[in-house]
C-alpha cells in the first residue's frame, strides 16, 4: 500500500509542523537534530531493516513511531543497501513495522552488479518488497548490461525478482522488449513478458528483427526467446508464424512446435507440425505434414518430411511426398519416394521424383521409376519403365521425353524404343512399335506420331458403319500418322513396306499382338488420390 505518495514531502512537512507549533505548544517539535546510533546487530536478520545513516532524525510527539529522516538518508537490509534524500521510518508493531516511505534521488544497491534508482520508494522490511516510482523519468533496474525500465517498478528481495504490471521495458546489448507486465530474475537472468509484448533486435545478419506475442519468456545470457503462445517474428528476409516455439536471437534459429509456417521474400512458405529453422542460412526442416509452397513457380510440394535452403533455392521431401503444379486450369498431381528440387550453378531449374513415380492430370497420366524434370527447355524425362496415357492410349517405352509449353504436353520422345496400344473396342487395340517414336500433342490431344526405324503396326480400320471387320499388320521403316480426335486419320509408310490385311473371322490369335504389347491400364493413376504407390 502506498502510505505518502501524494502527501508533502519530508522536508516542507517539517516547516509546516514549526508554524503549526507555534499556535499549539503541545504539538511542538524538539528540532534537535540527532545523529542515528547505528547498533551493531547482524544485518542479515530475516524481516528487519536496519536504518544506518541520517543526517536529521527527527519524531514528533503526535507520530512516535515515525522516525522523520533527512539528509544523506541510507537504509540496509542483508547485502542490500538503499539511499534517499529523506524518509519516513515505521518502527511500532501497530504500524507496517520496519517499513519506510524513501522520497528523492532514491538508489539501491546490491553488490556491484543490482541498481535501481527512482523518485519515491515504499518499502517492507517483513516482506523485502519495494515498489518503486518514477517522476521525471521511468524506475531503471540495472544488472550489469540489462537495464528493466518502468514508471511503476516493484522488486523483491526475497525473490530476487523486479517487475511491472503497468507497462515496461528491458533493454540488453541486443535486444528491447516491452509489454503491460513483466518481470526480470537478476541472478538467472530470466525474463518474463506478457500482454502486448514487442521483441526489438539486431540480427547476426545485422537486420532489425521484430517479434509479436502476448506471452515471451527470455534469458538475457542466452539472448533465447521461448514463445509459448502464437507468435510472428518479422525479419529483411520474411517472417515466421509460430503457436509454440524457441527463438534464438542469437544466432536467429528457430525451433518452432505446434503449426508453424515460415514465410519468405521469395513468395515462398514452409509449413509443418514442427519446423527447425535458421534465418542466417535461409535453411528450414518441417517434420511431420510438411508444406512447401513455391507462389513464382506455382508449385507446392507436400511430405511428412522436407526442408528448404532459400540461399541454394533448393528443396527435399520424403514420405508421402507429393508435388502439385497448378499453374494451368487442371492440376499436375504428381507422387515420388523423394522429391527434389534445386538450381544449378548455370541457373537451371532442376526437379527429379524417385522412385515409384505416378502422376496425375485430367488430360495426362503416367509412371515410371524417375522422373526429371529441367526449365530451361521445359522437359520432363521420364526413366526405368516409363509410361504415358493420354485419353484412350498408351505410351511406354525405355525412356520417355516429354517437352511442354506452359505446362500443357506439346511433344513426347521416346529415343530407343517406342511402343503405342489405343483400345479400338473390348480386347482388341491398334498398335505401333518401332525404335524411335515421337508424339506431337495440340492442346492435349495427339496430333502426330512419328515412328523411326523397325515399325511395326497393328491397326483395325472402322467401317463406315462403325464397324470392324478386319485387322491389318504392317511392317516398314518409317511412318507418319495423323489423328483426328481420337482416331487416325491418315498413314504413311515408306521404303520397303510390308502388310498383310485379314477378315476378322478369318485372323489368328497371334496377328492381333505385337511382341512387345502391353496393356498396363490396371496401373494407371484414375484421380489426384491415385497417384500413391500401389500394395
């Protein structure tokens, strides 16, 4: 309780006393002053404050337990020491025994490591608690390079603990931090912040860091910020939303729990149920439901695991990974063991998906063991089984190379070997084969197909009625087909061309295969959710 703070100061309240003494003789003063006689009792008796200095002492009759102090006034309690310009000392059990209001140039000194300086103090030796005020200028604690600032500043001796509850700031060589209510352990170097708080530092990087929560816990040694609620924490490269996390302002590395998400100036954002990340190298880990979203790229990759380096423009993710591009209308769904994605040193744009590859897109699906894909030409090079479906065909050879424009299929190149299958109707397919093969696409339909060297094809022209009735094999060195919506339209052979043309009732079982057929539709992927590995 505050027993003076708004009465007349020690000093005026003595010369008021003398005027009013001269009109009651009761009530007159001995203005004597007396010299404290400082007894030699241990200073470190629990509960008791030891008055050992004063210039003047003074009691007035109608305030015997008061002692009136002035001048060069110093207080002690244990190791801690207290100065005044003057005093008002509580001596009797029946008042706030060993208890003083301190008025003026106020200072206390613990050691030579604790100060704290003010305007007015009330202090309780029983409790070992003062609360200190400021007039001119905030209530300043000072712990070596920390400095707990406020216009209201309350500190316990027996905790060993300052703190406010009206607004306050503490300053350290690196970092301010304000907030409604706080408190500062000078012998942990603890500090605890909560409404409003504010983080004001200096990164390594040299940048201003901003952080913003309602609860911050932090060591002034360590420079380690805890974030225990939602918090954002502002940086030159980004900023971090985190609903539980350690902030190390130190060497600005974040361990981040909950859900968390990293923003960066490149557009892009690492999500995951708990990040590990280090703003100095622009490195972050995300376990568990990880989301690494790329807004230039219009790309997102998802995983249980992944990290992202923004210095190496560089990415990883593993367990259920998935990438979704979505720069176009329909949506690439596309799922590898791992993904990849980095830039090289000729700043090329690499991604590759391994192993156990499917992909998903309303016009284009496909598999294979690994894919690659490069920006520079916009290819995607399919390896180790690969397969393409496009519409009512199938594609599949050694290796598949696909060249795209604005993320639509434009041409697909299978350079050793190639092989074709388009269900005609029920078991029976037309079929092309040979040892390049090169499909052209306009709009996402195949326009075009180019066969090289050793061609062989298996094709079940339709009737005018819609009918099939016979089946031709031919063999050549090179074709040319041209379709039309989903049928060919036209063919070209040439140089040493060979064929046969049979009535359906009259073919054998083996004129309606190629060697290499395969009809692979049980693998195809059949929606976004299909593209995980199959049991």
């Amino acid at each position: 309780m505050k027993l003076l703070r708004s009465a007349i100061p020690v000093v005026a309240l003595l010369a008021l006393s003398a005027g009013m003494g001269a009109r009651n003789p009761l009530l007159t003063p001995d203005r004597t002053p007396i010299r404290p006689q400082v007894p030699g009792a241990d200073r470190h008796q629990p509960g008791r404050l030891f008055l050992e200095q004063a210039d003047s002492l003074i009691v007035y009759p109608y305030e015997p337990d008061v002692q009136i102090l002035v001048g060069n006034v110093v207080f002690r309690q244990g190791d801690m020491f207290m100065y005044c310009d003057s005093a008002r000392f509580y001596t009797a059990p029946t008042l706030p025994a060993d208890s003083m209001e301190a008025f003026g140039n106020i200072r206390m000194e613990q050691g030579d490591t604790l100060f704290l300086y003010g305007d007015y103090m009330e202090y309780s030796g029983s409790s070992q608690l003062a609360s200190v005020y400021g007039e001119d200028r905030d209530v300043r604690l000072i712990n070596r390079d920390v400095t707990l600032t406020a216009p209201i500043l309350h500190y316990s001796q027996l905790m060993e603990l300052g703190y406010y509850v009206n607004g306050g700031k503490l300053t350290d060589p690196q970092n301010q931090l304000t907030s409604l209510e706080g408190e500062y352990a000078p012998p942990t170097k603890d500090a605890n912040f909560y409404t409003n708080v504010r983080l004001l530092g200096v990164s390594n990087k040299g940048d201003t860091v901003r952080v913003y929560t309602d609860t911050l816990l932090y060591n002034t040694d360590s420079r380690i910020a805890e974030l225990p609620v939602y918090a954002r924490i502002y940086g030159s490269d980004g900023d971090i939303i985190s609903l539980n996390g350690v902030y190390d302002t130190a060497t600005d590395q974040a361990t981040l729990l909950g859900r968390s998400t990293v923003h960066t100036n490149r557009g892009n954002t690492l999500t995951g149920d708990s990040l590990v990340y280090d703003r100095a190298a622009g490195f972050g880990e995300a376990f568990g439901n990880m989301v690494l979203t790329d807004s230039a790229r219009q790309m997102t990759l998802e995983g249980d695991y992944g990290f992202y380096n923004e210095l190496t423009d560089s990415a990883y993710c593993t367990g259920r990974a998935r990438a979704l591009e979505y720069s176009q209308p329909d949506t690439l769904y596309l799922h590898g063991d791992v993904i990849r994605t980095w830039q090289t040193p000729d700043s090329v744009r690499m991604m590759v998906a391994h192993p156990n590859v499917r992909f998903w897109r309303v016009d284009l699906q496909g598999v294979c063991d690994s894919m690659t894909f490069v920006d520079t030409d916009t290819t995607v090079r399919m390896d180790y089984d690969p397969v393409i479906w496009n519409e009512n065909r199938e594609v599949f050879g050694n290796r598949i190379i696909i060249y795209m424009n604005d993320s639509t299929m434009e041409k697909a190149w299978l350079p050793d070997m190639g092989f074709m299958a388009e269900q005609v109707e029920g078991d029976f397919f037309n079929q092309l084969s040979g040892k390049e093969m090169i499909a052209y696409f306009d709009n996402g339909e195949l326009c075009r197909l180019d066969v090289n060297g050793s061609v062989q094809a298996i094709m079940m022209p339709q009737e005018e009625d819609s009918t099939y009735n016979k089946i031709a094999n031919v063999e050549s060195s090179f074709m040319v087909a041209t379709f039309k919506g989903r049928e060919i339209e036209r063919v070209k052979l040439w140089d040493a061309t060979s064929g046969t043309v049979t009535p359906l009732y009259l073919a054998k079982r083996s004129l309606f295969r190629l060697p290499r057929f395969k009809w692979l539709e049980s693998e195809r992927p059949t929606g976004p959710d299909d593209i995980w590995p199959r049991d």
